[in-house]
C-alpha cells in the first residue's frame, strides 16, 4: 500500500437542513465512504441553515455541495451525490 492511498480522504458536506435533496446526500455520501472508503475519509456535514456565513466563507454557491479537501486539489461536488460513478471520479486518488 502507498503512503497516498493510506492518507484519509477529507470531505466536507454542505446542506441546508433536512431537505429530502439534503437527506439523500447525507445518505448517498454515507454508502459511497462505507463501500469504497472504509476507514479512510473523515466526513463533516455542515448545515448552512444554522451557519449561513460559511456558504460566503467557503464559497458555496449550491446545496448540497460536497467538498474534497484532502487530498489536494480540492475538488467540489453539486447534488444529490446520487450518481455514484459521478462521485468516485471526483473522490478518487491516484485513480482508484
């Protein structure tokens, strides 16, 4: 195994509140990380709802966003997260 497949793979999920669109990505995020992630991602769900700021602060111009932060290049998500093809090509590392 390399170094860079053993590093965690950070994400921060951007919703806003219990929406079914903010649920199903929750959810979606949850069974993607467990099936192909298994203990290497570390996953932060922020509602905007109840921090509105950090949609201005972190540049979020739609919900529910997914954002990779590590490893570099940061790499955003918009959606559902549904589409779960779509989501490991933007997830994955050293083409995984």
């Amino acid at each position: 195994m390399s170094d860079a497949s053993a590093d965690p793979i950070r994400l921060r999920l951007y919703v806003a509140g219990q929406t079914p669109k903010s649920l199903a990505a929750v959810r979606n995020l949850e069974r993607i990380c467990s099936e192909h992630f298994e203990g290497r991602f570390a996953v932060e769900v922020i509602d905007l709802r109840k921090s509105p700021q950090l949609a201005r602060e972190h540049n979020i111009v739609a919900i529910p966003t997914l954002v990779r932060e590590l490893p570099e290049p940061m790499r955003k998500i918009i959606g559902d997260l549904s589409d779960t093809q779509k989501v490991l090509v933007h997830l994955s590392v050293e083409g995984e």
